[in-house]
C-alpha cells in the first residue's frame, strides 16, 4: 500500500499521461491509496466539514474534488467507478477521507516545521508543468483539464500539496549521510552483483523440428560461412538469420541446455543437434566461433558513486517511515482527529496506528 508522504520527491517516469497524473494530479491514486494516520486538540467540526484535524478543517469541497479524480482514474484504466451506497464506494469514500486526513496532517507539522509554500512558488512549478507537458500553450492546458473534469484552482492546490511533500521530505532527511566507508562494505557484502559473466561469440540456428536440425548439421559440418548464412536465412525460427546466424552470448543468458553447449563444445566444431524442452519447444544447431571470454568485476570505484545513491536512498526512506510513524502516533492520541458523521475513514488509520503500536 501507499501511504503519504512519498518516501522521495516524484522522479519522470515512463509516459506522458503517467508523468501528467503524477505531477499534475497526485491525489488521483486515490482508489490504492490508504490511510498512516495522523498532532493539538481538534476545533469543532462545521457543517461543510467531513473532519478535522488538530485545527484544520477538511471540507465537502475538497472530498468532492478528491472522488471526482478517483472517477476519472477508474475511467482511464477501464473500469465502473462504483455506485453511491455499494460496499465499494463506501471503500473508495473511507480511503479518500483518510487520504485527505493523512494530508491535514503532515499541513499542520509541515507549518510548525516552519514551512510555508508561496503564490509565486506554484506558480513557477506551475508554469513548469505547462511547459513541459503543454508545451507553453493554454489552450492544451484548458483541454487537459476539461478532460478530466478539472479546474485551474485544483491544479494550484495539488501544486502546493506535492511541493510541501518534498519540502518536509528534504527538511527530514537532510542530516542523512552515506560513508566513503558504508559504500565499501556494501560492495564486499555483494561483489557478485558486479561481476561480468564470461561471454562467447557462436553462430546457431533454431529449427523447428529434428528433421531438419538433422538436414542443416550434415550440411554445415563440412559448410563455410556461406553454408550457414544460407541455411539461418532459411531455416531460423528467429531473427538471427539476418546476422548469419552470429550472436554474442553471456553465461546465464538463454536456457539451459543452450548455455551448457554454447560455453563447453569446442571452438569451430559445428554441435550435434539438441532439443530444448523449456522456452522454445525447438532444435538448436550450433558452432562456437571464439574461445570464452573471461567476465570482469566492476571495481569498488567505478560503482561507489552509484552505491552510495542506493544506500542514501534506503536510508532516507526509513527515516521518512519512522517520521510518519511518529506523526501519526501524535495525532491519533487524543481527540485530534474529528470526522463528520457519515464520512469516518476507512480504514480508520488511528485503529491502524493502535493494532500497530500493540501487536
């Protein structure tokens, strides 16, 4: 499960509209998302209120605005957004309550904390977007948000959530360090990650059946390089015939039966034919057309740097999951949290919290 905040700031990712829904509209992972709870004695609820929290006050608005992104995330992947009164809306309204609670919380540490998020800041992350995903053109920008039954001022909003997001991220973490030394261990501990398999240069063909892996060996024992380009055009089951057959393999790399032929039959000696009863279903031909080429170890210090980018990561995470943890402990003592009849969250991430803590 997800849970706010984000162990890292957003990175790209792979398309368009999944960079569009990560950057634009964060909330609209509502219907995976649950709740990690939740900080100072809560105001009384009022009648637009579905709760409060400390002193924050969640609105009808905002939950509105919060399942009408959570319609438009079932339309995109193809499915029924559930009907009102059905155990499955009551599912998505209880994870979107919990969502907007998760959100009132980290608002009010994130102000105690000292952080503020300006007019002009999201409006220069704003104009970022456009320009990215928009190409600076308004009018692309209005079509987006019609689509999916936006407005500018939701937009802002999800803006200024996302760049407090990474605003406490960074005030979190920031003491996290990785050592010259923690990098060195961690690459002892696991050297086999960084060593090259050995590598061999064969040529083969994939035929279909015993037949006529029968008819191209006969054929290729006494052959030339002509013979096997003639015969991988002709009979190869893949693309290999467009390179004669000739392809570069590393210990590991393709099944088994393949791998024990291409690394120990002799070098231009054409192989008897052997069936393959895992992958392909299939006759291979083959002939090693080099000796075995020794694999090689990256050294400690031409990975150190990228070591010590996954160990600060882990470590930040952790940090960024105790943190949570605490946050929500804080919030769930007491009475902070209030939820307007009708729209209790679900599940609720105090009882969550408390089964947690006493398990």
């Amino acid at each position: 499960m997800l849970c706010w905040p984000p162990a890292r700031p957003p990175k790209p990712v792979e398309t368009l509209e999944m960079q569009k829904l990560k950057y634009l509209a964060p909330l609209a992972l509502v219907a995976v998302l649950a709740a990690c709870g939740g900080g100072g004695s809560s105001d009384s609820l009022a009648n637009q209120d579905v709760a409060v929290v400390g002193k924050t006050h969640v609105d009808k608005a905002q939950f509105d605005a919060l399942i009408e992104r959570a319609k438009q995330s079932y339309k995109s992947n193809g499915q029924k957004f559930p009907k009102a009164g059905t155990s499955g809306y009551e599912t998505v309204k209880g994870e979107a309550i919990s969502l907007l609670v998760q959100q009132a919380e980290r608002d009010e540490k994130a102000s105690s904390m000292g952080i503020a998020v300006t007019d002009k800041q999201i409006a220069a992350r704003l104009a970022l977007i456009k320009k990215q995903y928009f190409s600076n053109s308004a009018t692309k920008y209005k079509a987006y948000l019609k689509q999916n039954n936006l407005t500018d001022a939701y937009m802002r909003d999800s803006v200024r959530e996302q760049l407090i997001s990474e605003a406490v991220f960074a005030k979190v973490t920031k003491g996290v360090t990785v050592s010259d030394k923690d990098a060195q261990t961690y690459y002892k501990q696991h050297i086999s990650q960084y060593q090259q398999q050995p590598t061999r240069d064969v040529r083969y063909i994939l035929v279909k059946d015993k037949a006529t892996a029968n008819s191209v060996y006969d054929q290729l024992k006494n052959g030339n390089l002509q013979t096997w380009c003639t015969l991988a055009k002709k009979y190869a089951k893949d693309a290999s015939g467009q390179n004669c057959g000739k392809a570069t393999f590393s210990k590991g790399q393709t099944v088994a039966v393949f791998d024990k032929a291409a690394f120990s039959a002799p070098t231009n000696v054409v192989h008897a034919p052997f069936y393959d009863p895992t992958q392909y279903k299939s006759w291979f031909v083959i002939e090693p057309i080099s000796a075995v080429k020794k694999g090689t170890v990256q050294t400690e210090k031409s990975v150190a740097s990228q070591i010590k980018q996954q160990l600060l990561q882990t470590k930040q995470n952790q940090v960024m999951t105790d943190w949570v943890s605490g946050l929500a402990k804080s919030f769930c003592s007491g009475s902070k949290i209030k939820y307007q009849t009708g729209y209790v969250a679900n599940p609720d991430p105090c009882t969550a919290t408390t089964t947690a803590t006493t398990g």
